[in-house]
C-alpha cells in the first residue's frame, strides 16, 4: 500500500478525528490556534481508494534569519502505528515537509510501551533500591513498542535526551498518570461506583471532608479564567515552575470550545465564596485530560484539590470517556524530588503509570539540526 501526503482543510482534519475513539488534543486543528508563534497545518495521508487514512496537525517554527523551519507534531501524527508498511506512511511526510523548508522533525507516536499499576508504583517509591520508575518492573509490556523503536531507528529517527518546551524545545511528557474507565477485556465500561471504589482509603476520606465543609465546584466560564490563574500564579511559585500568561489560557477557551464545547472545561472550588482550587479540563473523543491545575495554600483541611478531581472524574464518566488521564508524572522516585508528593496525590487514585514511546527527530539537515542541538544545549 502507498500513500499520498497532502495538506487537508481543518474541516477534513476535524471531520477525520471525529471518527476516531481518540486522538491527542495537541491533534486536533484548533490547536493550532493555541499556538500563534508557529505556523500550523494539517496534513492528511489518503490510501490508493483516495480516502483520508490518517491526520497529523504539524507546527512549524522558523529559525531566526532563515527560511527553514523545525516541525513538532506533539503526540502524533493520528496514523496505523501498527502497519508493517511504516515507511510508506512517514516517508511522505518527511518528503512533504522537507519541500516546506523543513530542516528537522520531531514528533511523538502515540504508543504505550510499559504499564505500572497503582500498587506497583506505591511498591517502588518504597523500594530504596528503585531511583527511576524504569527501575520498577512493570506490571504490562507492549511488544510493539519496542519493535516500533528498533524500526524508527533502523529509518534514521533518533531519540533526543529529553528537554523542555521553551523557545525552540518542545517536549510531552513520556510519563503520565491514567484512570482507565473501562475494563480492555473483556471491553466492558465500569461504574462510577467502581471507580470510587478504587480510590485508596485517604482519597475516599478527603473526598467526604470537602462535602462535609460544604466545598461547592462548579463549572467556570470565560469570564472566570482570571479567578483561575491568580492562584495559577500562585501554584507556580510554590512549585517551581514558570506559568503561562492569562492570554494563553484565553486563546485556548476560545480557540478549543470553538471547535467542540466540550473541548476545554474549567473547574472552580470554592469554600464560603472563596476560590481555593480551579483545573481546566480536555476532552477529545473518549478520552479525557486534566490539563492544568492550580490550588492556594489556605484551607488546605477543606480538600478542595480532591473535591475538584472527583468533580471532572465524575463528568468524564458521563462524557462516557474511557479514561481520565492526569498527565504529566516525575519518573524520578528520590524522596528529594519536589514532584513525587504530586506523584503520590495521583497513585492515590488507583490508576495507572503509563510510559509512552517518546519523542522522536529526523535531521533532514544534519548542519542545521546539530547547530540547533547545540543551541538549546546551550540556553
């Protein structure tokens, strides 16, 4: 089988991931829209019979005094990773891209490659001899991952040491957090009563105390985002990171509810009219993201973080999703990381750890790509 690469209209995009159970909301054509300081297309590849098979959202960035762009498609493109004919899929892509002035691409195949359950992650935090997650033996392998790195390897993508996503740096998370919704088999959707039940006994008790304080969450809208990221700020400095700008969060309610209402949600808890926690949440198909959250420091006793998760959990399962991912986790088990307390917030809700695949680049101009490298190296 061959397959001809072109550019799709957003709507061809939208209507190809419409069909799908699920693809990444970084693959979806409004988020193109989220990110205005790179210029996004959709590509779509078509089989023999002319229909649409596959889509990718791909973001170009150019290189500062050059024609030449990098190419990201975060967590895509929306292709059959599984096909034996793998060539004939990504070969047309770096064709096209490299006829765009493309001179390196990154992107992030969507494959598992190893699963831990909640207990084997408690399990390793707790094993001194466990420095990394990858220490820990996992509770499921997926074969095909790695047979599909041994042929991304042998097609000329390398995998690059992991890096952030600021400037020219764009990077995903390889660890994440999920609760699946539904039994894989036999395929069977589990209660919302199941799914409490495999809460640990903290989470089901802070759960009672926020309903016992009166914690209230609601829905927010647009007009509500500002409330959002003043304790954002606030989260941000308390956990050592950078935060974006209230524009960003701005452009992503406008941009993603634009496409589909459900697309972007945000969350607010709030005690005796205070805001004390707020998260924003993404759907796309049948799957379901908590994407940001932010929480104060006060009234801590309230549990206005755990009220707030049960919340979108709870919404996400009348969305009818199949799994409520987290996001982001350390890999990083040392009792000194800042993160692992975030890591063991998450464990508590008797999911999973999933490892992804990883990012990938293809240098299609090695001068240019290393300089890159080199630049980042650097910053």
């Amino acid at each position: 089988m061959s397959y001809r690469l072109k550019a799709i209209t957003g709507e061809e995009h939208l209507a190809f991931v419409t069909a799908q159970p699920s693809v990444s909301h970084m693959q979806v054509p409004s988020w193109g829209h989220v990110k205005p300081d790179w210029r996004a297309q959709s590509l779509g590849w078509f089989d023999e019979g002319d229909r649409l098979v596959g889509a990718g959202l791909v973001l170009m960035r150019p290189l500062p005094k050059l024609k030449r762009y990098f190419a990201y498609l975060p967590e895509g493109p929306a292709i059959d990773w599984a096909a034996p004919d793998l060539e004939q899929w990504l070969e047309p892509m770096l064709a096209y891209l490299k006829g765009q002035g493309v001179f390196s691409v990154k992107m992030g195949p969507p494959v598992v490659a190893r699963r831990w359950s909640a207990e084997a992650v408690k399990a390793a935090i707790a094993d001194p001899q466990a420095r990394r997650l990858p220490d820990a033996e996992a509770t499921a392998h997926e074969s095909q991952a790695f047979d599909l790195a041994d042929r991304l390897r042998r097609m000329g993508w390398q995998q690059p040491a992991p890096g952030g996503e600021d400037g020219f740096a764009a990077g995903q998370p390889r660890y994440v957090f999920q609760v699946p919704f539904a039994f894989q088999v036999p395929f069977a959707g589990r209660s919302l009563e199941e799914i409490q039940q495999g809460l640990n006994q903290q989470w089901r008790r802070n759960i009672k105390k926020s309903e016992k304080a009166d914690v209230k969450v609601v829905q927010g809208a647009y007009e509500d985002l500002p409330a959002f990221h003043e304790i954002y700020v606030e989260t941000a400095e308390r956990d050592q990171f950078i935060p974006r700008p209230l524009a960003y969060f701005q452009r992503m309610w406008t941009a993603l509810r634009a496409e589909h209402p459900d697309r972007m949600r945000l969350y607010l808890a709030y005690h005796e009219g205070e805001v004390l926690a707020a998260a924003t949440m993404l759907t796309v198909g049948e799957h379901v993201w908590y994407s940001y959250g932010a929480s104060t420091s006060r009234k801590r006793e309230v549990q206005p973080n755990n009220a707030i998760q049960w919340r979108m959990m709870s919404d996400a399962h009348e969305l009818g999703a199949g799994v409520y991912d987290f996001r982001g986790i350390t890999d990083t088990l040392e009792e000194g990381n800042h993160l692992l307390g975030l890591l063991r917030f998450k464990v508590g809700t008797g999911g999973e750890a999933v490892e992804y695949l990883g990012e990938w680049d293809y240098p299609l101009n090695k001068v240019l790509h290393k300089a890159l490298d080199l630049y980042m190296s650097r910053r």
